[in-house]
C-alpha cells in the first residue's frame, strides 16, 4: 500500500505571493527527540500560468545550482512571474550541510533513491515527497548537477534520449534555451533511481546540467547558471524577457560508454589535457603514478576515442575504478 509523505510544506505551495518556509521531515533522533530535517523551499506564484520546478542540491557538494537558487528565491518577486516557481536550492539537505554527495543520516545518494519511499529512509522519504507531491504539479523540470568533490566539467545543460520524441524535442528545446556554453545529448551508465529518470516518466520537460565540479564553484560558472535559470523560466513563459545567448553554443553527444574512462590503478593523477580541449583516439589523457616508491614507469591513459574532454577526475589522488575522463563528440557548433 502507498503511505501518505510525513513530510509537510510550512508554507502554502499554491496561493499567490513569495513564500519562504521549509519541507518539514519528522526525524528523531539522540540530540532533538521530537526533530525534524528542515528543507529550505521557496513557492513563487502570480496568478495562472506554467509551473517550474527548480532544484540544486540532489548531491551536497555540487554548488551553482544552490548559489543561483538561494539568490534566485531571495530576488525574485511575484510581479516578475507569470505562474509558479518552486525553488529547492538543497534537495538534499543533509547531505548539503555535510558538503557531501550522500547524506550522512543514512548514506542515501538522493539521485539514486527514486521513487523513494514514504516509510523508508530520510533520504527516500525526501524522494518519495518530490516525486509524489511537487512533480505533478510541475510543466517544467530543472535539476542542476555539476561534478562536486571528485569530478570537474565543462559547463553543460542535458537531456537524454527518450522514447516519446516529441517530449525529447521540448527537453532539447529547453536546454538549449537555458543557454550553456555546451549542450549534451547525456547517457547515463547507471539511470535506475535517477530523479531525472522518473520526472521523465511523468512525461515533464526536464533539463539536468553538469556546471563544474570540484567541490566549489566560480564566478563565471555562476554567472553561466545565473543566466541559464532566467533563461529556462522565459523559454517556459514563465518570466518575461529576452533569452539570453551565450557566446559559444557547442552540442555534444555521449553515443555510448566508449566515453568514459575509468582508472585501472590506484595513485597519483597527472591530467594531460584540459577540460574543453580536443583529443583523438590515442592521444595521452593522463598518467597515473604508483605512490610507493619512484622509479616505477607511470600508467599512461590514451584516448579510446576523439572528441573533446568534457570532464574530469578532479582530486590529486585517484583510485581504481574512479571516473578518470569523459570524452563527449562535437556534433554541432
Ligand atoms: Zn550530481
């Protein structure tokens, strides 16, 4: 049987106005017997008109979509709008306050939970909530990743490739709306569970991002979000305005998993090529160093095929098995 969600908005999700309050999650525990998990939300709304739905924070340590959400919610007035925005700027919110990909309540990876569970875990019950009370009421999806601790990107909006190809063209239509230096027709090795995966299946218009990485963000990087968000709620009718191109507009493709290449040792990590930067098949990407002694010849990684190096390990370490690069195709400039 399907349990009601024990989480309660503070705030009413459907009255006009600029609404601040919180998610309240019941979450008892040693240090507060009766506490709860309290995730900051923000519901803008002025009169009838399409809903989007923009989240950051479905991993802890990712931080242009958070940045551009907490401003967004504190600038933005009603009289703006036309319809309904609702923010959550850290969906994840344990896991935000730990600056950590999983939270540390219950180890749950938000982006692998869905569709949760109303009587699992805090991280599933979060899932749970989303998926069941605010993604219906949302025209429009936006869910803003970038690498966080352990990846770093060249900035990009995304959208999969989807069975139903008029939905496929409305997501393409929006990410290329919101305008990021690249554009990625994304594969996912591992989608079961993803938020994206179940907000598609409820046939929404839904654009991910991958805005950097490192476990920090930039100035440049928030002004590419900043202006990708304004950009995505003007395509959705939502703000009025002119949409905002950027300078530089590439479309990339992940055709399949010869993209990506995983580290095979343990050691110390020397990037060959930088993000943004061409390769062809063959062309050295990295080496990797044994740590336990010198003399040891380093492992070379080559490119397994051409294309451009849309992301990277970002720590100084790495480790068997690690994401080591993403090597996308330039299909159209
Ligand atoms: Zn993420």
């Amino acid at each position: 049987m399907t349990h009601a969600s024990p989480i309660t908005p503070t705030i009413p999700l459907d009255t006009d106005g600029v609404f601040h309050g919180f998610l309240k999650l019941p979450y008892s525990r040693d240090d507060s017997a009766w506490g709860a998990v309290m995730i900051p939300i923000t519901v803008i709304k002025n009169g009838t008109g399409p809903t989007a739905l923009l989240t950051g924070g479905n991993h802890g340590d990712e931080y242009e979509g958070p940045v551009s959400l907490f401003k967004l919610a504190s600038n933005l007035a009603a009289t703006e709008i036309s319809g309904r925005i609702i923010i959550l700027p850290a969906m994840n919110y344990p896991a935000f306050k730990n600056a950590s990909r999983t939270s540390p309540i219950d180890k749950g990876n938000l982006n692998r939970s869905f569709p949760g569970r109303a009587n699992g875990t805090v991280t599933e019950k979060i899932a749970d909530y989303v998926l069941r009370y605010l993604v219906p009421e949302a025209d429009f999806v936006l869910d803003m990743h970038s690498g966080g601790k352990t990846l770093d990107f060249v900035p990009f909006a995304a959208v999969h490739v989807l069975p139903d190809k008029k939905q496929e063209a409305a997501c393409v239509a929006a990410m290329r709306a919101f305008g990021a230096p690249y554009s990625m027709m994304m594969l996912e090795l591992d989608s079961v569970g993803m938020f994206d995966t179940v907000v598609e299946e409820a046939g929404k218009t839904f654009v991910t991002t991958e805005l950097g990485g490192g476990g920090s963000t930039g100035a440049q990087r928030v002004a590419i979000t900043d202006r990708g968000v304004r950009n995505f709620l003007i395509h959705a009718g939502i703000v009025s305005g002119e949409i905002e191109h950027p300078d530089q507009a590439v479309m990339l493709d992940m055709p399949d998993d010869t993209c990506f290449v995983a580290s095979e040792n343990t050691g110390l990590f020397e990037p060959c090529v930088d993000l943004g930067e061409m390769v062809k098949a063959g062309d050295i990407i990295a080496r990797v160093y044994d740590t336990e002694r010198t003399g040891i010849p380093a492992t070379v990684y080559t490119a397994p095929r051409g294309g451009i190096l849309s992301c990277r390990h970002y720590p100084g370490l790495i480790k068997t098995g690690d994401c080591l690069a993403v090597i996308a195709d330039v299909v159209a400039a």
